[in-house]
C-alpha cells in the first residue's frame, strides 16, 4: 500500500518537472568528447515548430535530415525558437538565413559545419550521391 501511494505522490512531479523548453528540444545522438570545446555538441535553433519536416531524406542520400544532423554532425536540434541560428561547439554563433524548408535549413546548417575544420571530416564520411 506504502508503495501505491508513494508512486500516486511521484507521477505528478515527474510531469510538473517537464518544462515546455524540454519538449522544444531534442539532443544530439552524439557526442564529440574528444575535442575538448565548451561543448561536445553543436545547437541548431530553428523556428519550425515540429521536427516532422525533418523526416525526409536529405539530397542524395537515404538518412532523415534529422539523422543527418543530430547524429552525423553531433547537432542537437531546438524547435519553436526566434530566430534560425546555429552554436558550433566552441560556441561561435552563425546566424542563418529564414529558410522556408526544413530541407534548406539543414542543406545551409550542413554547409556551415562542412566548412567547419572538424566539420568537413564529418561531411566526408556521409554518404551522398550527385
């Protein structure tokens, strides 16, 4: 009985804890430890609202857009933000252009990192068909 209500008590504060901010954000599915920057990830804030624009396949390849990013370029992905930019793992800020797709913001995201010194040995490896 002890352990029923003990349980009844912790649900609702498990639910309060989550903030809307946690919801808007999805973290990279790697992480680069080894470089010893400020982070070990990169952040994209983007102003689209869900990341269901995300799911399609990334030109000339047959990875998500989001795979590309939060897995091949170690990125995490905030939703639902003012502005589009992109916080490389030193924490420069890149401001990015009000792209119109998900598509193109990961193609300029992609690009910034690409040109990027540990970046372009990330692009290297992704598979991509011209």
């Amino acid at each position: 009985m002890k352990k029923i209500l003990l349980s009844l008590l912790l649900v609702p504060m498990v639910s309060f804890g989550q903030t809307k901010d946690s919801i808007n954000q999805y973290k990279a599915l790697r992480l680069k430890n080894e470089l010893g920057f400020q982070k070990s990830y990169r952040i994209l804030k983007t102003t689209f609202k869900s990341l269901e624009g995300f799911q399609t396949f990334y030109p000339g390849t047959k990875i998500t857009l989001e795979k590309i990013l939060r897995y091949h370029f170690y990125t995490a992905i905030h939703i639902n933000q003012k502005e589009n930019k992109l916080f490389s793992m030193d924490l420069t800020e890149f401001k990015l252009k009000n792209n119109t797709s998900e598509e193109e913001i990961t193609k300029e995201t992609v690009a910034l990192i690409g040109d990027m010194f540990f970046g372009s040995d990330e692009l290297k490896v992704i598979p991509i068909k011209n």
